[in-house]
C-alpha cells in the first residue's frame, strides 16, 4: 500500500502548480497592478489648468454630482494609444463623461496627439510636473478612475483600459453609481 | 532710462527662473544621504523590485524629490513613509507592516518551523518507543555476548 507521506511532495507539487497558473492565467498587466490605498476615499483635490483653454481651470468639484472617468494619459505613452480606441468609442456613446489628466507632458505634443488621434475627453488637465499624479498614486499612464457623484474613487483600473475591462467592469460600475 | 531698466531685467530674468530649479544633490550631503537611506526602504513603484534609491525611473526620480522636499520642510521619516504609503499603499514599503493580510507572511516562516520541530519531536518520541519495546531473545543475547567477546566467532560461520 501506498504509503500517504510518499504523496505529500506531489501534493505539494500541485498547490505550487496550481498557483502559477492562476497567476499565470491573467490577463496581462494585471499581475503587476497594485491595489489602490485610494479607492473608497475622496478624490485628492487639485486646480490645474486645462489644456485647449490654459486660462481656465479644472478641479473635481467641477465635476461633482455625475459619475466620471478620469485618465491619466500622455503622448509619450505608448499604451494610452493602445487604450485610445476604447476611450473615442466611449466618447461617442456618451455613457459616461471622460476627463483628461495630462501627465508630464508637454503642452504641445498632448495638443498634437489629441489632433491626430482624436480626443475623447470633455477636458483634460495639464499636470505638468507631475504633483497631482502622485497625489493619485499614478505610476504609470495610462490610469483611470471612476469617480461617483460625491467625488470619492470607487475603482481604478491600471493599464490601458480593454473593451473587455470597459463591458465588464467599468460600465456595469457606473451604471450602478448612476442609481445612487 | 527706461529702456536701459528693461534690458537689465531682461538679462536678471534667467537667473530667477533658475532659482526655483532643483538645487544640486550635494548641498547638503547630511540630508542627501537621510533621502538616500529612507528611499532604500522605498519600492520603487515601476521597476517593482528595485527601491527608490537604486531607480533611475522618472517617477522614482520624482518620488525621491519629494521626500527631499518633504525632509527640508522638517518632516520626519516616519511622516514621509505615510505620505507615500496614503497615495501607493503597503506595496512602497519594503518592510511591510504587520496587518491580516501580511500576517501570513510574519508568521508563515514561524508557523513552518513549529510543524517542522513537532514533526520532528513526535518522530523521534516514536523512535525511542520502539527502541525501549524491543527486548532481545536469549538466542539474540547470545550471539550478540559471543560478536561482543569473539569478533571472529560468528562471521565466519
């Protein structure tokens, strides 16, 4: 008879197995993710200027009272492009209002990039140095946050944002947000 | 006059856009090096397994500023280390704090070595059972007296 202790290896062997291939099985990006202390807080305050009219100014109470999007995204980022699609077919359904937070970027070539792409954003906010991203824990663009109609941050989705994330997660979010 | 007064502003402009640029690291080596050793036990956020003290990412260029910017304004290790623990989490510390989620991870190694020395200590409990219930036959005893006595006696039989 097979003596139980002989198949403790093995047992172990598949709870290493089986860890890898949760892990493994995701989707890409998401395994680097890192949890948001943020999330269920108030959306960190900031008055930046915005990028089609630099004498007029962006803070989230501006958007307070409706459920919003914001984007963290740059020119130099290749994976904002990547996104860029998903967030234009959003604009266009008007589902929910998308702001831009132009990260570390200059003026211009965010200017440039909306021309040749398209913009998808009511507005986006220039944070130049940077400041208000860390204040968002932003470590890589692209980053987005969906803000309920109080201001506080219900969820962030790191990486560009797929259709899938958008079907799946995003929207279901706030339509839910939507009722409250 | 006035036009001598422009041209003399003018010139002063660049200086006082410089001022406000990031002053050279060696200033103040005694601050230098407290912003070195606190972002050691800094992650940096985008090459996650490097601190912020061996990065040369832009955001950990940018993170180190601002805990030397939070340092120059009077504020203490402890202060920065929440700061950027309340925008990027438990994940920027190197030592992770003691909570339900990472308790396995301050306990796990503790919890292994109890398992592994009750293994042990009931094992060797069981060993030393079967040595003291195992009673040697007469005809045992006698080979072992005669092995013990005559080293060649029995090998070669």
């Amino acid at each position: 008879m097979l003596r139980l202790r002989f198949l403790l290896p093995l047992g172990i062997f598949l709870v290493v197995v089986g860890f890898f291939f949760v892990t493994l099985r995701q989707p890409e990006g998401t395994r680097e993710a890192l949890p948001s202390p943020l999330i269920n807080k108030a959306a960190p305050d900031f008055r930046l200027a915005q990028l089609h009219e630099p004498n007029q100014f962006f803070t989230p109470a501006d958007a307070r009272g409706k459920v919003w999007l914001l984007n963290v995204w740059a020119s130099w980022c290749v994976s904002c492009r990547q996104e860029h699609p998903v967030l234009m077919e959003l604009s266009r359904a008007g589902l929910v209002p998308i702001y831009g937070l132009n990260y570390k970027d200059k003026r211009e070539d965010s200017a440039n990039w909306l021309a040749q792409f398209g913009n998808p954003y009511v507005l986006s906010a220039v944070d130049g140095d940077g400041r208000v991203g860390i204040d968002y824990g932003v470590y890589g663009a692209p980053e987005t946050y969906v803000i309920d109609k109080k201001g506080v941050i219900r969820y962030k989705h790191i990486g560009p944002v797929s259709a899938d994330a958008l079907n799946n997660k995003i929207l279901p979010l706030v339509q839910e947000l939507e009722k409250s | 006059m006035k036009h001598i007064l422009f041209a003399l502003m003018l010139g002063l402009a660049p200086l006082a856009v410089t001022a406000g640029e990031a002053q050279p690291t060696n200033n103040d080596p005694a601050l230098e090096k407290r912003v070195m050793a606190l972002s050691a036990e800094l992650r940096c956020l985008v090459c996650q397994n490097q601190s912020l003290a061996d990065s040369h990412a832009e955001l950990a260029i940018d993170l180190r500023n601002e805990v030397r910017d939070m340092m120059k304004s009077g504020k203490s290790d402890a202060e920065v280390v929440d700061y950027l623990v309340a925008r990027y989490g438990d994940f920027v510390r190197y030592r992770p704090p003691m909570n339900t989620t990472t308790a396995l991870l301050w306990f796990g190694p503790l919890i292994l070595a109890v398992i592994g020395a009750g293994v042990l200590f009931f094992n060797l409990m069981k060993r030393r059972r079967r040595v003291a219930e195992t009673a040697l036959t007469d005809e045992e005893r006698k080979r072992a007296a005669a092995l013990l006595n005559d080293g060649a006696g029995e090998t070669k039989a």
